[in-house]
C-alpha cells in the first residue's frame, strides 16, 4: 500500500461559503471520480482544511494522481453552484505549509 501523502492532492480554489461543508466534499468527491476528469476511487476528501478555500483528495490508487495532475484544466462544475470554478491541482508534500504559496488561484 503507497504511503497516504503518495496518494493525495492539494486542491486549491474551492469556492468558500457558497454550500454547506458536506455538500461541497460530495461535489468535489464525485468531480475527482469522474472519468472524464481522468479521476478514479477517491479514498477521502479532507475539506474544510486550515485554508480557506483549500481540500485535500486521497485516491485509492496511486496512479490516478499522475493521472489527475496530467489533466490541463479542472473546472468544478455542479448544478448547485452558480457557475464553473477553475480548481489548481498539485501533488501533496509534507511541508504543505511554505507551498501553499504556489496555490493561489487568479479568478
């Protein structure tokens, strides 16, 4: 079994405050499953985080990470938000705190 930091990724620009917690975990687990966002068995999905407007996503399998980070752009697309949101994806380091400067995501 590959270590949990192997298998998860940092999602940046979720959008805050818009729906509840939990529903906003259900739109992003089922976002990072779809094929078509080149997803797969998504283990856990850790929001809220200490960032706003940031979650975490452990897949089952190691290989959808390469898979969903080779993917150009990911919207987050739902009918109960009121439009699309580009969502920065990058690999999960340990020291997330000093990369969390790289997520910043431009409207």
């Amino acid at each position: 079994q590959a270590a949990k930091s192997a298998r998860t990724v940092v999602i940046a620009g979720v959008p805050d405050g818009l729906l509840h917690d939990d529903v906003m975990t259900d739109i992003l687990m089922i976002h990072f499953q779809m094929s078509k966002n080149n997803g797969g068995d998504v283990e856990e999905v850790m929001y809220p985080t200490m960032k706003k407007g940031v979650a975490y996503v452990t897949f089952e399998d190691q290989e959808v990470v390469e898979s969903v980070l080779k993917k150009d752009e990911h919207r987050l697309k739902d009918r109960r938000l009121p439009r699309s949101y580009p969502l920065k994806v990058t690999r999960y380091c340990e020291n997330v705190s000093s990369f969390i400067l790289y997520l910043v995501v431009l409207p």
